[in-house]
C-alpha cells in the first residue's frame, strides 16, 4: 500500500493553491493505485467532513495538483485543510495521508504584479520552453535500483534516465520565460578547452523549479537546473530566477521523448 509521506501546501499565487505529495518509494507500481484530494474548510481528521476536489488522479503521472476554486477570495484570511486518499486498483484497499493546512490571505498587488509579469513574457521578451520535472521518489527503477545496496548500479539507463525511478520525469510541462546565455567562454587548462555555457533563466512563479529538474527549449537543448531562487511578496511568489547550464547531447536524458 501507498504511503504518502509529507502533504505539502502552498500558494504561489493568488489564484490557486498548490497541493504537492511526497509519497514513499516502494517497489509498488504507482499506476496502480489513484489519489483523490478532499478538502475541508474545518480541522478535522474525519474523512466524512472533507469534499471532493479532484478524483482519479494517477501518481505515477502527476505529482501536484492546482485548486482553482480559491479565486476571487473576498475574505482577508481564509483556512483550508487537505488530505488525500489512497485507492488501490487491485483490492490494496484505501488510506489517507494526514491533513496540511494552510491560511490563504488575499493579495491584489502580488495579483497584479504577476499579471504584468506575465505579459512581458508573452508579449515581449519570453520563450516558450518545456519542463522536465525530476522525479524524487515513486517506484524504484527495476533495471538499475539494487534494494539491498538502495542505490543505483549502473549509469545510462533509459529507464529512468539516471534517476533511479521509473519513468525518470514528470512532464513535460509548458512554461514561458526569458533564457540568457552567457557568451562563451573557451579557457585552455592542463586537460584541453573547457568551456563555460551557464545561462540565466527568469520566469513566473509556476511551475516551481527544482535542481536538477531538466528544460527543453526549440532548439532542442537540454538544461538542467543548478540553482533556482524565487521572488516573493508577502506570501506570494511573484517570480523565479534559474541557474541553467547545458546538457552534454550524449547525455541519457536526450533519450526522454519530447513532442515540440
């Protein structure tokens, strides 16, 4: 059975909240089992006093969810609960994570400024791009994960892509964001040319980046993330910035398929 680990909330932006999971790794297929989320406007550990808001959700594909039901808030502090249950597909029965909480305030200035923000990339100066989202926990990768060792054994394998999870990533997901590269830099050392090919990368506030996570832009590169930092005002996330350095083409997570 399924155990989800930590039930993250948080809200970015004012117009949704961001319901993440972290579930524990097993050698469970994930596919086999689909989370429902429930959300109550009252603490409460009951199951029967908590609502519907997304059902059939399938783990092994999606690792959050948005509820868009928060918008337009009218009131200055509002308090929802969540929890998810755990239904299994193959008679594994159903569970349900601990509730997270979290106080959702109003915030028109961050509303606005996330507007703007927006329309400078869509209008102006953005890119649209592809985000592989890593994957950090699910089932373990059955070609290359040694369970006595709990750890990878070999490299370059597609089936996770070097992660050591099947599937390797979510994704992809469309963003749009502005990408600046650094000229290149050729230096000569004691073991021939290196060069540096690092790029900055500003975008909005959703999806969350993460290191390592992996983006595709129209040329086909591959970046990966070193760093990531975030702009905030109040509670808000109002913007990201992302360290990108480039993907070497014989890099195995080349091989995770893309459709432009």
């Amino acid at each position: 059975m399924l155990v989800i680990t930590q039930l993250i909330t948080k809200q970015l932006v004012p117009d949704y909240i961001t319901i993440e999971w972290i579930i524990q790794s097993t050698q469970e297929s994930l596919s086999d089992y689909r989370l429902y989320i429930l959300k109550s406007g009252t603490e409460s550990s009951r199951a029967s006093e908590y609502a519907v808001v997304a059902s059939g959700i399938n783990p092994q594909i999606v690792y959050s969810y948005n509820d868009a039901t928060v918008g337009g808030i009218t009131s200055k502090f509002v308090d929802y609960f969540y929890k998810i249950q755990i239904s299994g597909l193959l008679g594994q029965g159903v569970s349900y994570s601990d509730y997270g909480y979290i106080q959702v305030a109003e915030d028109r200035f961050a509303r606005e400024i996330e507007r703007r923000r927006a329309l400078v990339f869509n209008l102006h100066s953005g890119q649209p791009l592809f985000l592989l989202k890593r994957r950090a926990f699910g089932t373990y990768c059955p070609v290359c994960f040694d369970a006595t060792l709990q750890r990878t054994i070999r490299s370059g394998d597609s089936t996770c892509y070097d992660t050591g999870y099947l599937g390797g990533y979510f994704g992809p997901e469309e963003l749009i964001g502005q990408l600046q590269e650094r000229p290149v830099q050729e230096r000569h050392t004691m073991f021939a040319a290196w060069q540096d090919q690092d790029a900055v990368f500003y975008t909005t506030s959703i999806p969350a980046l993460s290191p390592k996570d992996i983006l595709v832009d129209r040329l086909a590169r591959r970046w990966i993330v070193i760093n990531v930092n975030s702009f905030n005002k109040g509670t808000h996330s109002i913007g990201q910035i992302a360290q990108l350095r480039q993907i070497e083409k014989m890099d195995v997570a080349y091989l995770f398929p893309v459709t432009y």
